[in-house]
C-alpha cells in the first residue's frame, strides 16, 4: 500500500488541473502576459481582476486596456473543442473528447461589464470596446461573433482601432476615475488560491513518491555507484562483483614465488620488501599469480 501513497494526490492533481476553475486561471495569465509584453506602456495602460461596484453587487473584469483610442472591457475564458453558438444565443454547445457540454455565452457578460463600466464613468458606445479571448478551443463550427478573438490575436485586434476616440486629458481623466471606483479585492483563502493549491498537492505527490520508492531509488543509485567504481577501479572487486577487503587488496599487491623443490616461498611487497606470511598462503599467493596457473 506504501507504493500506492503519491495516487491520491496525483488523482487529485489532475482533478484539479482540469477544473475550470483552473483552466480559468490560466487563460487570464496567458492573456496577461500577452497584453504586458506586447503594448507599449507609453500609450496603453493596464489593469487586471478589475472589480467594482455595481447596484447592490459588483462586476468583475478580467483585463481593461485604458488609451487614446478607447477603453477596451476584456474578459477571458478557457473552453476546450469546438464551439458553437452565436452571440444572441444565452448559451452556448462546446463538444470535445466525443462529448457536447453547456457553457455560458460569455459575450453576454462582457456586454454587460462594458455597458455597467461606461455608464459610470460616462463613456459612449464608440469609446469602449468589447472583446472576449477564448483560450483552448478548437475554433467555431461557424463563423464567430465579432467580439471573439483568440489570444495570439488579441494585440493586432486591439491595434486595428487607431482612430483616437479620447483626448489625452479625457484618458488621464478616465484613468483616474477607474482607480477611485476599482474596489479592493477582499484576502482570499489560501485554501482558495489556485498556485497554493497547485503547491501542495505536487508537493504531496513528490512526498508519496519519496515514501514509495525511497528504498528503490537508493538501491539503484547505490548500485549505479557501485557500476562506476567497478569501471574506474576494477582490481578492487572480486568477479561476482562485491568490494575486496582490505587485506585481498593487499594480498593482491604482493609478488610470491614459490618452489616445489625445496617447499619454500617468499613474498615481497612493491617497493621489494619481504613479508613474513604463512607457507601455504603463500604458496596459494603464488599459484594464484603464476601463469602456468593461469
């Protein structure tokens, strides 16, 4: 049961990787790092996970792109397969893996956050501009509603509107007034934050697996040692592949010659010093190093 310890958080982990909560968490960070990279700081200014009041609620708006040439009411959504829908439509059919699921229409919301957000800041119609990234999708079964776009097109759709539509004061102006109403985001869980979570089920995948295989792994690291010192060191192992002691080792080292004539035997060390050692393990010495024997 101890080799099964990393499946529960590896189970979960892919749960969780495939919720939409967190796919949801991706495309905005896709989106983000697309619009930062890509606009100039001088002429766009950016702001994200823009929440502000509206009625007895608020609405939340993933991306606003503030500039000269209008302000742009971008939210982003994660939907794998193809979709089909029109932008009349309250929902829309999303097929994927053989599959047909239900998804909101997500050009409804984002008509609403860019009425709602014009409206407060007293903006017309032609100065606040609509777009919806869909990350993940396959593409449309037909054509699609004007406000998608995918995310690699999101830069030059933004840039196709060159006609300024705010004077510099009035964007200055328009900027200030986004700041005041933007409300501050309340402290969120850490139990509820995506890379939190993300953190502690790898980190408990990597804890089973170390529980798991721990005597494995130091087996076979021990044994790729052991390969290695076998390579660089031969003489220091015996066939079968265990570690010499160190008296064979030493024993190794010695040249002994024995003669049959007179039963005698001498050893000697490297340097051509004799050693006093036993006439038969001596005489085994000797055998072992003759080529005769050998």
């Amino acid at each position: 049961m101890l080799h099964l310890a990393w499946i529960v958080p590896l189970v979960l982990l892919i749960a969780f990787v495939g919720s939409p909560r967190f796919r949801g968490e991706i495309a905005q960070t896709r989106v983000r790092r697309v619009l930062e990279q890509a606009l100039e700081k001088n002429r766009y200014t950016l702001m994200h996970n823009v929440l502000f009041p509206s009625g007895g609620g608020t609405i939340k708006i993933d991306h606003l792109v503030v500039s000269r040439f209008g302000v742009f009411v971008i939210d982003s959504v994660y939907a794998r397969g193809w979709i089909s829908g029109t932008d009349v439509q309250d929902r829309w059919k999303r097929s994927a893996m053989g599959r047909t699921h239900r998804m909101e229409n997500p050009v409804h919301s984002n008509r609403v956050h860019a009425e709602t957000l014009g409206s407060r800041i007293g903006l017309a119609s032609p100065q606040v501009h609509r777009l919806v990234v869909l990350d993940g999708s396959r593409g449309f079964r037909h054509t699609p509603p004007v406000e998608i776009v995918a995310p690699e097109q999101l830069v030059p759709r933004i840039r196709r509107f060159g006609q300024h539509v705010l004077e510099s004061e009035q964007a200055e102006t328009v900027l200030r007034e986004l700041r005041s109403l933007r409300l501050e985001p309340g402290k969120t869980s850490y139990l509820k934050r995506p890379g939190f979570i993300l953190t502690v089920l790898l980190a408990g995948m990597a804890l089973g697996l170390y529980f798991a295989y721990h005597d494995d792994l130091t087996r076979f690291f021990e044994q790729q040692s052991l390969n290695s010192q076998m390579r660089d060191d031969p003489a220091s192992f015996h066939p079968d592949g265990h570690r010499k002691s160190e008296i064979e080792r030493w024993e190794d080292s010695l040249r002994c010659a024995y003669s049959p004539d007179t039963n005698r035997c001498a050893c000697y060390e490297p340097d051509g010093g004799k050693v006093d050692i036993e006439l038969s393990r001596c005489r085994d010495l000797a055998e072992r190093g003759s080529v005769l024997k050998q």
